[in-house]
C-alpha cells in the first residue's frame, strides 16, 4: 500500500535516525523533524505506518517501535526509544533525506509507461499513478513503475493516467474501494463533472465539483459524509473522471 507524503518522510526520518543512533527517535523529536504543531500528529503518521504494516508499537516498553519495513521495503530491528539523545540537527538533515514524492499529478509520465495510440477496440498501457481519497482526503504519490492495460473505447483525446480509489465516499455514483479510475489530464471541467482536485496545494481526492458562485463544493455520493465548500482559488482541478475498472 502506497504512503502519503508525511508518512513517507515519517518512515524515511526513523529509518535514517536509527541507522545513525541505533534507537528510533523520541515523539518530540518527531515531532520536530517533520516541523508538526503537536505530537498528536505524529501519533496519527505512526498510526498510518502500523495499519499500513511498515511499523509496529511494542507493549510494555516506553514509546517503543519495531520498523517492520524500511523506505525501501528492508526489514530493521526493533528498538526503544529510551537511548541515547539525538544528536543535534540531525532531524531536519535526516528528512531532507527523504525519497521525494509529491501530492500533485503533474504531466512527467515520459518517465514511466508510455500511452500509445490505439482504436476502440484495443488497448492502450497508461501509468498507474497512485491511490486517491473517495473519502477523506489522502495524498495521491507517483508511482510510474506500474502500468495499466485500458481498453481505448474509455479513452478520449490527449492525456490520460489511472489512479485507484481509497474509500467509499463515491458509492452511489458507481466508484467504490479498491476501483481503478481512469481519467483524462486536464485543468477545467463542466459543473457536476467528478474530478481529481488538488485541495490548497496539499490533499488529492475524488470528486464531483459543482460550482456556487463564487466557490466550489467538492460533493460527495454517500450520505455519511458532507460537501466541502472552498474559494476558487483552493482548488485546483487535474483531471477528469472518465472511466472505472474493477477486479473482482
């Protein structure tokens, strides 16, 4: 399962920490590595890791964690972090670190597989860019090294990428947990059309976009969650729905 851009510079900052030091780092040093307002939201990246299944928590022994999976998928021992202080600037050096990753679908997909022009009844191989929100938003990361064969008759003109779905906020639009969505690069959209939009710079998710004057509702298709209203200017539209796989 892909990382969210936190969470990634989260494992990547331990894994250097105890490389170095040979103990993970405190939550405060966490905290101060990833410049975060509170440890509670450390407490929500490491929450992510473990259910993610790159770290777990250990009971009975003080704030400590066993690094089931490193940044690139080695297996570390645990430690505590009861030991020795870190060493000091060595936090923000150890995320400058990190893997860079970005939350933003921009047009570098030359990179990876490449999409060939085909006829409606073949096929053509587009890059599965990462995992989207139907839900609360998540980061969507690049990830080029996966392709996916789609049939052309989902394909319109110009470019295309697929991202799949994390959540069931989009059901009863057709688009549930798990779904491949297909979807055509572009910056604008029609009113009530389902986009990837880009929240402030930060957040990716799924979904249909309606504008009410002078702002733009992000609208769910489940009762259980609501519609986010923001100033034009929060939101960025990168693409637009234009087909869903499923494997069953």
């Amino acid at each position: 399962m892909l990382l969210t851009q936190r969470q990634l510079q989260l494992l990547t900052y331990i894994h250097s920490y105890v490389v170095e030091h040979q103990v993970p780092p405190s939550f405060e040093e966490m905290r101060n590595a990833l410049q975060l307002k509170s440890k509670s939201g450390v407490h929500r990246l490491i929450s992510g890791l473990e259910e993610r299944g790159y770290i777990r928590r250990l009971a009975y022994r003080a704030r400590a964690l066993e690094i089931v999976r490193g940044p690139h998928g080695g297996p570390l021992a645990d430690f505590s972090t009861e030991g020795p202080a870190a060493a000091a600037g060595s936090g923000a050096n150890a995320v400058g670190r990190a893997r860079p990753s970005s939350n933003i679908v921009r047009g570098r997909f030359g990179a990876g597989p490449r999409a060939t022009p085909v006829s409606e009844s073949g096929s053509r191989s587009l890059p599965l860019v990462g995992r989207i929100a139907a839900g609360a938003p998540i980061e969507a990361l690049l990830d080029q090294s996966t392709a996916i064969d789609v049939p052309g008759l989902l394909l319109g003109e110009g470019e295309h990428y697929v991202l799949q779905v994390s959540g069931d906020s989009m059901v009863d639009a057709g688009i549930v947990d798990g779904d491949y969505a297909v979807i055509q690069r572009c910056e604008t959209s029609e009113n009530g059309s389902i986009v990837v939009a880009l929240i402030e710079d930060r957040e990716v998710t799924l979904k249909r976009l309606r504008r009410r004057g002078a702002s733009i509702a992000l609208e769910p298709a489940n009762p259980a969650y609501e519609t986010r209203i923001f100033g034009p200017h929060q939101i960025r539209v990168q693409g637009r729905l234009v087909g869903i796989l499923r494997r069953y």
